[in-house]
C-alpha cells in the first residue's frame, strides 16, 4: 500500500498564497513568482531579526556614551570600569537609567570611579 504525504498540493499553495497577501502585481496570486516572494521574504524577515538586536545595542551605547560625555567621562573607560567592578547592569539598563534616572545614574557612576 502505498503511503501519501500529509499535506495536498492545494493545502500548500493556499499557505503560500495566503502569507502573500498584499504582495503587488501577480506576486500574491501566481503561485510560482509568491513562492519565491514569500520565500526572500522569509529570508530578509531572518537578516532583520538578527540586524534589529545590533540596531539597539548600539543605541544604547550612543545613548550611554551621551550620557557619559556630560560627566567628563568616555565610555569605554567607563564600561572597563563597570567590568572590574563586577557591575551587574547592562547597556539597556544603563541608558534607561541615564534617561528616566540620572540621580541613580550618577550614584552608579560615583560607585564605578570611587
């Protein structure tokens, strides 16, 4: 007897077909050209994950090295500092600190250069 895959041909265009709704011009119904869409879209929604991690990583950093540069401090120094001091905190907490806490931010940076 012989075995069949699970899912149909039908079933498997319908899936496709439906994640591209609202591509433009024959990409969101002729099922050859959305397969391809759907599939480079998949790949830069990957690449954008990754690259959205780097994007914020480096806001903080900007927003800290601001932050720092207003108490004559550079960042780099700063983050050597933070580490042989074995402070816990990490660069989104310290850039949310220098912008909603600068008190708190300032006994941090007292605690780092003390």
């Amino acid at each position: 007897m012989r075995v069949k895959s699970g899912v149909t041909t039908k079933k498997r265009h319908k899936k496709i077909l439906k994640l591209a709704k609202g591509y433009r011009d024959k990409r969101h119904n002729v099922w050859s050209l959305a397969k391809r869409a759907v599939m480079i879209a998949g790949k830069n929604a990957y690449i954008g994950r990754k690259l959205k991690k780097r994007d914020y990583r480096s806001l903080w950093i900007q927003r800290l090295n601001a932050a720092l540069k207003q108490h004559g401090v550079s960042y780099n120094k700063f983050i050597y500092k933070l580490t042989r001091k074995r402070v816990g905190l990490n660069r989104k907490m310290l850039s949310e600190l220098a912008i909603n806490e600068p008190k708190t931010f300032e006994e941090v940076l007292k605690f780092v250069n003390g």
